[in-house]
C-alpha cells in the first residue's frame, strides 16, 4: 500500500481520521495524501417574501484558514515520520472526489462517517455510503463519537 488519500472536511473528526491514517501509513511506509473539498457556502439572498439560498464559493480568508489548517495536519505526520502532502478540490461532487483518488493513484481511502438522521441522509446524501459505492480500491470509513440514540 504505497498511497493513502485521506478526504478531510476539517470537522472534528477530521482529528480521529488522520490519526488511523497515521497508524496505517506507519505500518505499510506509505505517503499520506491529505484531500480536501473546498465546499460551497450556503449564503440566503433577501429578494422580498421568498429569500432563496443560493451555494457560493468561499471567501479568500475561509480558503486561506482551511490551507492553514491543512498544512497543520501535514507538517504533524510529517513531524511524525510520515511522508505526507496536501491537495483541495474546487469539484465537490463524489465523482470529482472519486476521480481525483484515482488520478493520485490510491491504494487505499480513509474518510470520516458523522451520524446524521435519516431525513439529513435524504435531502443531502452520504457521502461515505457514495465513495464506497463508487471507490476504485478499498475505503476505510472512521465513524465520528456521537450518540446516534434516538435518531
């Protein structure tokens, strides 16, 4: 296993996440690829009665803090002993997330599964479920701490 391709949303458990990618890297002598999705902000535009929310990019300073966080995360496996390097996409679609795993060659792809309700699944999806139906090679899913009871 040479490459891991680790898709981050800098949650908190963005944090538990790159920790098994870690472990895992240090096992196998494998280079860490830290991916992130610069997602799309939800902004409402006030026209009258009906305000519709429209997806914008993020601002400059939001992308540049994210960056910032990103190399954080790089420069702590790398001060680990982990050959490690950091890579944002502007597609946030599965299929673009997907298709840049498979252009960087992964062997294997750790992500991140946050316990939501049934309806969020519904009306937003999961993006987990979505890479393991569609990964090119095997898919390590991290789940987050939260208590799903009652969900």
């Amino acid at each position: 296993m040479k490459t891991i391709v680790v898709l981050v949303d800098l949650s908190d458990l963005t944090f538990k996440v790159v920790k098994q990618a870690h472990a895992l890297a240090k096992a196998f002598h494998s280079e860490v690829i830290i991916l992130h999705v610069l997602a799309k902000v939800p902004v409402v535009v006030d026209v009258g009665l009906v305000s519709p929310v429209v997806m914008q990019d993020p601002s400059p300073e939001v992308v540049h803090q994210q960056t910032e966080q990103l190399f954080e995360i790089r420069d702590s496996l790398i001060k680990f002993g982990v050959k490690a390097s950091v890579a944002q996409l502007g597609d946030a679609s599965v299929s673009g997330v997907l298709a840049e795993t498979r252009r960087r060659n992964a062997d294997l792809i750790i992500l991140g599964s946050h316990h939501h309700s049934t309806i969020y699944h519904l009306l937003v999806g999961n993006v987990a479920a979505d890479v393991l139906k569609g990964a090119h090679c095997p898919v390590l899913v991290v789940p987050s701490d939260e208590d799903v009871s009652g969900k």
